[in-house]
C-alpha cells in the first residue's frame, strides 16, 4: 500500500488475514483476532427484527388498503405513501 510505483498484485498469496479475522490459527493469533463472528450475529440481530417489522406492516396495511372500505381511504393512503417516500433523514 505505501510502495511507490504502486504493486497491483501482491507478489504471494497468504491466508493470514483471513486468518486472522475468522479467529482461526494458533493460540496466540486467536486472542489478538477480531471479533468476527460477535459482529456477525449482533448484525443479524439487528438487522432481522428491522425487516420482518416492516414486512408484517406493510403486508397487513396492503391487505386492509386492498379489501376494506372505509371513510378516507385515499387520504390515509396517501399519508401511508407519503411516509415511504420521504426518507427518514427528512
């Protein structure tokens, strides 16, 4: 990274990065290795309940918009739309 002129192709192939950050290897390179797998799964762990929510939401929200009828609909599902589209940072 720091050569100059710049090395495109490492010139061996190691697999001690890998390695590394999977915690593999001898006693000594697992205790300095990055927590991979920890970081992995609180990952899942966020990221599962931030899609089945909206998911189960939405699909009960498209089924009352799509079969019931009732008064303010369209501005409801206007409102509904208008969330979606303005992103949350707004």
């Amino acid at each position: 990274m720091f050569t100059f002129p710049i090395q495109w192709i490492p010139p061996a192939f190691t697999t001690q990065p890998y390695e590394r950050v999977l915690g593999v290897g001898n006693l000594i390179s697992a205790s300095r290795s990055v927590p991979f797998w920890r970081a992995y799964l609180n990952s899942f762990f966020v990221t599962l309940p931030g899609v089945i929510g909206p998911l189960i939401t939405s699909v009960l929200a498209g089924y009352a918009f799509a079969r019931l009828r009732f008064p303010g609909k369209r501005v409801v599902f206007l409102l509904y739309l208008g969330t979606m589209i303005i992103p949350e940072q707004v």
